[in-house]
C-alpha cells in the first residue's frame, strides 16, 4: 500500500506543468486576446442589425449601436411577407435540405471511411487517392458536370439536386477515415469473436469512438448546405432557398442596407447554434479503450 502511495505521488509530481505563475496569466492573457479579436466580427454583425439607417452610414462610422432599433427586422418580415411564396416555404425548403443533406453526408461517409480504413481490397488506396485528389477541386470546377449529370438524371428544380450530392463529400470521407484508422483492430476483432455483426459493430462501437470527428462533419455540412443558394438547379420560386430569398432583397439598394444586415445576422443564427451545440463534443479527445495493436 506505502509503495502504491509513493508511486501515485511521483505520477503526480511527473504530471504538474513546469510551468510558472507569470507564464500562466501570460497565456490566458494572449488567449483572451484572440478570443476577443476572432468574436469582433460576430460582435459588429449583430450591432449592425440593430443600427438605424443613419447610423450605418455615417462617417467615421461607429462598432456600437447607439439607438438600437428592431425596424431593420420587421422590414425584413414584411418585405418577405409580401411574397407569393410565404416565407415560412423558404425557411423549410432550406432546413429540409439541410437536414436530409447532412444525415446523408454522415452516414455515407461515416460508413464509406470505416470500410477504406480496416478492410483492404483491391483498388482501396487508388481509391482514397482519388479521394484526395477531390480534395484540390472547388465547386466552380465541377459546377457544369455537377449540373450535366443532374440533368441527364431529372433532378434539375428538385431536392435531389442539392440532397444528394451533398451525400458524399471528398473532405468528409477524409475526416471520418483518418480518425477511424486511430480504432484499435483489436477491439473490433474482439467484437467479432463475441459474435458481433458488422452493423453493431459500426453503430455501437465504432461510432461512438469517432463522436467528435462527426460532430465536426456535421458543423461543415450544416454550414454548406445552409448557405447554399442553390440558384443554378432550382427554378422554381416554391422550391428555392433562403439564402437565395433574403439575398433578393439585399438587391434593394441603398434602403436596403438595414434589411441587409438584418439577413446577415439571421442567416448567421443556425451555424452558431450548431456549432454552441456541437462545441463541447468535438474538442473532446476521442474515447480511448485502452487496447493497442
């Protein structure tokens, strides 16, 4: 028991920082600061909102708002109001998407990692290369064969034409394998010899192991999908987006300028309130099982 103490005792003398007091309030003082400077934008996006017109544009101008007004939003209410299409169709066209998108991208590449990390067939790293070759290529290159293929399919002006290509991303399936490739083989062996099936096996182990690199997927995906105005294969009004709404009455003007920043705070809401909610999942460390090959 005296030895048992005596050890724990040098693990928690080897575990103390060699660090001292000035250079811990010197760290929180430099973190701070960032912190304060990457929340400046946020800050001067959601004091815009509530800026009167004159206030947007005088000179110099000003980060506060002085007279905080809610004009800019029921401009904004009432303006969509207006439309043939009632605003609450745009509000589900774009959460419908967004969320039948990003369950799709999940899965897909949840399961497409999980097979090219701990199976190995014929063609798999030629595959993962051709993966990450997709990697270097924005939308507009694949704009046009995007738009040739939905058309030869008959999605064009449909939800499958943003629902389904939004099901398996290059930087998705890279994100879940890297972080899969780091499950012990043993354990998933283990299960097996336990008589576990393939699909346990990938819900209730493999999964759980990999929580805050999905968690992240699903913050990217949310946030493409959100913001997609989705103008090059929709057409019809009851099927667009909201993005692509609230941008037509940016197009106003100068006197849509309170309007504007209005919608930029409002398109804003849904990633940060992903994100809040995902936050204190993907900066955990991934579950360790204490098995190693």
């Amino acid at each position: 028991m005296k030895k048992d103490k005596k050890y724990k005792k040098k693990l928690i003398r080897r575990r103390k920082p060699n660090r001292s007091v000035g250079g811990d309030i010197g760290i929180y003082i430099i973190l701070t600061l960032f912190g304060v400077f990457f929340a400046l934008p946020l800050v001067y996006s959601i004091c815009t909102a509530f800026k009167p017109l004159d206030e947007i544009y005088i000179f110099p101008p000003k980060f506060y708002v002085k007279n905080p007004t809610l004009d800019n939003f029921a401009d904004l209410f009432n303006i969509m109001g207006q439309s043939f299409v009632p605003f609450s169709r745009y509000i589900f066209n774009s959460v419908f998407m967004t969320a039948v998108g990003t369950l799709g991208n999940v899965v897909f590449c949840s399961m497409g990692a999980y097979v090219l990390s701990k199976y190995k067939f014929p063609g798999s790293k030629g595959f993962f290369v051709l993966v990450q070759t997709a990697l270097m290529f924005s939308g507009y290159v694949t704009g046009i064969p995007n738009y040739l293929v939905m058309t030869k399919l008959g999605w064009i002006d449909t939800y499958l034409a943003i629902i389904v290509p939004a099901f398996a991303t290059p930087m998705g399936l890279f994100l879940m394998k890297q972080f899969m490739e780091g499950i012990p083989d043993a354990l998933i062996e283990a299960a097996k010899i336990d008589g576990a099936k393939e699909g346990r096996i990938f819900v209730k182990i493999v999964m759980p192991m990999v929580k805050p690199a999905w968690l992240t997927l699903i913050i990217f995906s949310v946030i493409a999908i959100w913001n997609n105005r989705a103008a090059s294969f929709i057409y019809s009004e009851d099927l667009k987006t909201l993005p692509y709404a609230l941008q037509q009455l940016i197009l106003g003007g100068v006197s849509r300028a309170g309007v504007g920043a209005a919608v930029t705070l409002f398109m804003m809401i849904v990633p940060i309130s992903i994100f809040l909610m995902c936050e204190g999942n993907v900066i955990e460390t991934m579950a360790s099982s204490g098995i190693k090959d």
